[in-house]
C-alpha cells in the first residue's frame, strides 16, 4: 500500500515560522515567513514557482533541458501533480503577501513501494534523471543503513530568484524536522543535486550518504554522460529524527 497521509495530523497546518530580510524593503528589514502545507488553490502556483525558479536552475533539469522539450515537461508535470496528491508538498510565503516565495515536493518513501517509472517515463531526459537518482538510494539501501521501514524523501527544494541569498532554502529544510515528528517518520534523505542545497541541507545537520562526481555516472552507464553540468557531484544526504 502506498502512503497515504493520516487524517489525525490538521491540514493545512503551518509547520515553521522564522524572519529573514524583506526583497522589498531597501533597508533589509526583516520579515516574518511561514512554511506550510501546499493547498490545491495554489496548485498551479508552485507549478509556476518549479516552472521558472527551478527546471533551468537545478543540474539534472537544466542539463536535460526537460523545461523546453515537450514530452519531458508532460511528465514532470504529471509527477508534480502526482506529489501534490499526496497532501506533502510543503511552500513558504512572507506575512502579508500571496507571493510563493519557495517550496518543498516531500513524498515518503516505504520499504514496501514498488512503484516503477518506467511505463511513466519515455522521454529520454527523464529517463536519465530518474535512473541517477534511482542508483544513489539503491546503492545505499537506507532502511537497512538506518533500520526504518519508511522515510520523508524529496523532488526538489525551489525558491523564487527574487528571495535567493536570504537563507531561505534552510529555513524550509528546517521544517522538516517538525513534520517527521508529526508523521512518526524517523529520517528523511534526499539527493540534492546542487552546491546550493547540499550547502543548507548540510547547516542543519544532513550527513552525506555517497557523493558520486557528475563526470563518474559514465563509469556505471555509458549513457550516463553529464559534459557540462552545472554542479560538481550529486549527494544523497540524510537527517535521523529523534
């Protein structure tokens, strides 16, 4: 049985709350942000958000260009949309405004899951994304390594150019924490694929898992071929829960 999220735990809920400065306040004063549970009113916001602020933006889309080819957009799409189904995206707003400053896709993953992309996916970008990210937790196996039978995992962390720079990706990683409690969840592990989030995730205590250097994929599948990516290496990284 796939997870389905308790219907004891309120939602929407507000699971973090912290200041950080204000982009439209030219002296830099700080503001008060909120992260919480994504709504389907604001569904085709975060489409919009992971649309501009993160497919050019994060290694594996970019290099994949799968924001400007057709049948991989179709896909993603539908793999959001799948997320948001789940009641577990989480976004952040600044008090006083709608704008979506940044979010979060969550999903947990179970021991027992057998889901099988492979009848999802066609398009040839997402084939590679999803096989990379594939072999990092296969190759770890993280119920055996931390002795849990499911774990909070993650499709990507955005946050809108505009709010960048203001500590805000740490910020929503810190949510995390108060959300496993809730859910019983005693880790969560992700593959961040950038400097950008391996740095915020590693502020607030994730430890690296595997680090495998972009320019090795090849070495475990010749088409797993990256010349020019823009990160380093991809990091599986996980944070206990007590």
């Amino acid at each position: 049985m796939p997870w389905e999220r308790p219907a004891n735990v309120p939602f929407p809920n507000v699971w973090w709350t912290f200041e950080a400065p204000d982009p439209d306040r030219e002296d830099g004063a700080l503001v008060t942000y909120r992260v919480e549970d994504l709504t389907e009113d604001r569904f085709d916001d975060a489409i919009k958000l992971y649309t501009e602020h993160f497919l050019d933006d994060e290694p594996l889309c970019s290099y994949g260009r799968v924001r400007h080819i057709p049948a991989a957009y179709e896909e993603i799409l539908a793999f959001w949309h799948h997320l948001f189904s789940e009641k577990f995206t989480i976004v952040c707003y600044k008090e006083g405004s709608k704008e979506m400053v940044g979010a979060n896709l969550l999903s947990v993953k179970m021991a027992s899951d057998k889901l099988d992309l492979t009848d999802l996916i066609k398009s040839e970008s997402m084939q590679k994304l999803v096989a990379v990210n594939e072999y990092m937790t296969d190759t770890v196996n993280l119920f055996e390594r931390y002795g849990v039978d499911k774990y909070m995992t993650a499709y990507g962390l955005s946050v809108n150019s505009r709010y960048r720079g203001r500590g805000i990706a740490t910020e929503i990683l810190k949510a995390r924490r108060p959300i496993c409690r809730s859910f019983g969840l005693r880790l969560t592990s992700t593959n961040f694929t950038a400097i950008g989030s391996q740095i915020p995730a590693a502020k607030i205590g994730f430890k690296t898992d595997l680090e495998m250097q972009y320019d090795e994929f090849v070495k475990v599948n010749p088409t797993y071929t990256f010349d020019g990516i823009k990160s380093k290496s991809l990091k599986l990284m996980s944070l206990p829960i007590e």
